[in-house]
C-alpha cells in the first residue's frame, strides 16, 4: 500500500468531515474529489462507507444549521454578507431565490449540486421562515444523495482511483502542488470573474443619493424593482412610485417602458 494511499486510508473519515464542512461553510474547496476518492477505498475495504456517509452528513448538517439560525436570526443581512464574500456575487442570492420560489423546501434536495446554492439555501431557507423539522429532513436528504453519490462513482470506478492514487504517489510532493495549483487556479477564475461583474456594476450604476438628486431637480425616471418575489416578501420596502418586474420579463415589457426617460433598475 502506498504512503499516499495509507494515510487518506487512516485519516479518511476525519478528511471527508473537514473538507464538507469547510465546503458548506462557504470556503470554495469542493469535497466531491475527497469523497470519490474515499469511495475508491470504501470499495477496497480500507474505509468503511456507513461511516463516511455520517462523516459527510454530520458536517453538512452542522454548518448548514448554523447558516439557518443565522438566516432566521439576521434575515436579509446575512445573505448580503454572504455575497458580498462570494466568488459569484451576480448568481449568488437571484438564481438562489429563483430555485427556492418554485421548488419550495424540496429545492434543498437539489441544493448540493449546485454550485454558489449549497452555502446560500440554509440561510435563505431560515429568512423565509422555514420549519426546522422540514429544513432538517430536506437537507439531510440532499446530503445524502449528494455524499452517497460521491462516494458511490469512487465506489463503482474504484480502479481508475487507484490509478490516478498511484500516479499522484510517484509525484512525491509534485502531488501537493498539482492539487495546491490547480485549487489556486480555480479560485483565481472565480476571482477574475467577480472582478468582472464588480467593475461592469461599477460602470453602470447610480447611488441613491445621485437618484435623489434627479428628483429634487424635477428629473422623472422610471424605477423598477426587479427583485425576486422572495425578496420582496422578506422586504416590502420599495422606492415609491417604482414599477415591480421580474428580471425575467425585462426584455419583453422594456418597449412598454418611456424611450425619453432615464431607467434606473434596482434589485438585492
């Protein structure tokens, strides 16, 4: 057995709960690998797969707890702390609350196998109020499905693992920075990526006090709300006299919006 292979063997369990914990607190370490890997020697019979299923359910279930407490503690206000920490700020909370809209609680099902939602739908579930006996049932559920799934491919493709083990072995420490650089390159993306939206934001957006300022002037532009429904639950405040739309339905109402007017769109 090599040494790389003994020691994911001998600290597998505790690598499996550290890395979907760090995952589901909202650090971008994906655990998918891990837990294929750790099915891989599930099926060798260095594992045990019933433990690192309650290994991964166990971490999931902890941190996402703490996401739904602080959602019904803090509402709105931790899921903008969330995206403004977020490697993908313009899906974070919309595709979030689209998802949740339409699916309801079964929507966490689906939750881990979507990336930027596994870390948004505990506390968002908490801001709609959800019941923790649902929350609790619904997630634990995904959780399952999700882990059982991982570790199932390394459990069926057990083989190819070894392989790819063996390969990582005769790298020697090489292995450590194939795995540290292609992580760093992937957080990089994500990165570039926000730096991106941030700045086309940046280019077209308006302050509220600039917004101000067009009134007192005798300025009329047209507002709308392009809010989610969720949103808009959780936060009836709006600016008077906007007009409510989905962002969905832009495109088609833009023509029955004044051509001779400033339009100012405003969401989370």
């Amino acid at each position: 057995m090599s040494k790389l292979v003994a020691y994911v063997a001998q600290y597998g369990v505790l690598l499996v709960f550290a890395n979907v914990l760090v995952e589901q607190i909202g650090i971008p370490i994906p655990a998918l690998p891990t837990l294929i890997v750790a099915g891989a020697l599930a099926r060798d019979g260095r594992l045990s797969f019933a433990l690192l299923l309650a290994a991964a359910l166990a971490a999931s279930l902890g941190a996402d707890l703490v996401w739904y407490a602080l959602g019904r503690r803090y509402g709105n206000r931790v899921l903008k702390t969330l995206c403004r920490v977020s490697l993908s700020p313009d899906s974070c909370v919309r595709q979030t609350e689209g998802i949740f809209d339409r699916w309801g609680m079964s929507s966490l099902v689906a939750s881990k196998f979507i990336t930027g939602f596994s870390t948004v739908a505990p506390p968002l579930a908490g801001a709609m109020g959800a019941k923790l006996p649902a929350f609790l049932f619904y997630d634990a559920l995904g959780t399952i499905l999700w882990a059982g799934g991982g570790l199932m491919l390394g459990f069926v493709f057990h083989k190819a693992i070894d392989d790819v083990l063996s390969f990582l072995e005769g790298l020697g420490t090489g292995a450590i920075y194939l795995v540290a650089t292609g992580l760093a390159l992937f957080v990089l993306f994500k990165w570039g990526q926000r730096r991106r939206f941030y700045k086309a934001l940046r280019m077209a957006r308006i302050s509220a006090e600039d917004l101000r300022g067009l009134f007192d002037k005798g300025e009329k532009p047209v507002i709308v709300d392009v809010r989610g429904a969720g949103e808009r639950l959780r936060d009836p405040r709006r600016i008077p006299g906007a007009t409510t739309m989905e962002l969905s339905e832009l495109d088609q109402r833009l023509a029955s919006l004044p051509p001779d007017r400033d339009i100012v769109l405003y969401c989370t």
